[in-house]
C-alpha cells in the first residue's frame, strides 16, 4: 500500500495532467457534434476491428464445424438439383449429376489407404445412416468408390485405386466409353480401357462416369487424359487419366443412393430368370 501511496506522491503531476486532459476532452467531445461524432467513429472502427479479429479466432478453431455445415448444405442442395432436373424433364442433358433419382448423404473418412494394390477407405456411416452395399462415393472433385461392406456405424469402400474396381466412364465429349480400371502404380493415375479406336481422343479431354451402372448417375468428373495409345489390334485405346481428386488426401465424402436401384434390378433379375 506504501508503495503505491509513493508512486502515487512522484507522479502527482502526471497524474493531474492525464487527468485535467480527460475532462478536457469529455467536455469538448460533449459540447462539438462534430469531435463527438469523430469520436464515435473511431470507437466504431476500433470495436469493430477487436470483433473482426476475435471472430477470425473463433472461426479458425471452428473451422471443422463450418466444414462439416457447409458439407451438409452442399448435400441438401445436390439433392434438391438431381429432383430439380427430373422435373424439368432433362434427363438426357450430358453434364447432368442425374435425374431426380439419387440421393446424396455426407460422411467422413476415417481410414484411407492408397498405397496397396488394392485399396479401401473406410468412413463414418453406416446402416443406421441409410448406407447399402454397391453405393457410389464421391467428392466435389470427382469419384472415389463403391461400399462394400456396411455395420451399423461405419462402411468399407472400395478405391478406384483397387485392382478389383471396374467402373463405366467415357469421355465427355463424345459417347464412347470404356471401363476404369488401376494397374497398381501411380495413385493419381487411372486407366481407361476398351475404348474403340474410332473414338477421338485428346491429351487433356476429360473424362465422366458413364451412367450405364446402377451406381454412379452420368456426368460426375474422374479426370482428364494425360496419354493414351492403341492396343497391338489398334482396336481399342487405354488412356491414363490424371484424376480431379487427390486420393491420398480425401476427407469429406458423399455417398450416392440411386432410389430406382431395387426396382431396375428386380426387373433385370426377372429377365434373365426368363
């Protein structure tokens, strides 16, 4: 307490003029609009920039819920543009994600391997979330796999980085398609085979799911064709394809309920039995 008493006596005049210049200013500031105004905008600026700082802070400690949310609106909103499609009766529109007939749910992955010859991610839904075997997987960016295997709260996808994994695709440009497959190398690069050598095909064209399966509705991206060349026949091309996703970095997925799926298949088995 002493000490305070003494800094107090050593700094008297300090402490009086800080003071005097403080009414000083409280009065001037109340008595002129125009310095009570300037001082409000200063305090404005102030406050708001100690907000804008402390909301950058919260936002980056948040930033997994905000990807999360913005995860979940991007699947509302697939939803609502596949059902949106099917009533204006586009359904045959090439760039389309599908028609009105599939259902887009987000998840997590929790296990990602890519460094095998044949690959599996797994992610953090299941059954109890709606999720079935033969389900398509997807990012933003382009395809992922197909689920496998299901329990209640998690699922297994096949990679595309997987020898067993064969998927229908074709170029975008053109209807000629082919079947991606992975020979067991690059984990950025896929190939497409079978493609007829009629087909023309450019370093650089890119490449879609082809919309012949059950799984994957036509026109999501794979990659782009980074080279390509004729079977000993030159019947048929295989093309490399640099894929639009980074499979050693996915996150954030979504899975791909085609709601026709039983009915299709139901009719098919009824074909084949007859």
């Amino acid at each position: 307490m002493q000490q305070i008493i003494n800094f107090l006596i050593r700094n008297k005049n300090n402490i009086l003029f800080l003071l005097l210049l403080c009414v000083s200013l409280f009065l001037t500031i109340q008595s002129h609009s125009y310095q009570k105004s300037k001082f409000i905008s200063s305090a404005n600026f102030l406050s708001g920039g100690i907000y804008s700082w402390t909301s950058n802070i919260n936002t980056y400690f948040n930033l997994e819920q905000y990807n999360l949310r913005l995860l979940e609106e991007n699947q509302r909103l697939r939803t609502r543009l596949a059902t949106f499609e099917d009533t204006l009766e586009i359904k045959d529109y090439t760039d389309s994600i599908g028609s009105g007939n599939y259902i887009f749910r987000a998840s997590e992955v929790i296990n990602n391997n890519y460094a095998k010859v044949d690959n599996y991610l797994t992610i953090k839904s299941g059954s109890r979330d709606g999720i079935e075997r033969d389900m398509g997987v997807i990012t933003s960016k382009g395809i992922v796999g197909i689920v496998e295997n299901v329990s209640p709260n998690y699922s297994t996808v096949i990679s595309i980085l997987n020898s067993n994994s064969k998927i229908n695709a074709q170029l975008k440009k053109s209807n000629h398609f082919g079947t991606l497959v992975w020979n067991g190398e690059d984990p950025n690069m896929v190939q497409l085979t079978d493609v007829p050598a009629i087909a023309k095909v450019s370093e650089g064209d890119t490449i879609i799911t082809g919309g012949r399966s059950l799984i994957f509705p036509k026109g999501i991206d794979i990659g782009r064709v980074s080279h390509f060349e004729l079977d000993p026949s030159e019947s048929y091309y295989t093309i490399n394809i640099s894929l639009f996703n980074d499979m050693t970095n996915i996150g954030y997925v979504y899975i791909i309920e085609n709601t026709q799926q039983g009915e299709i298949r139901e009719l098919q088995n009824l074909t084949r039995d007859e």
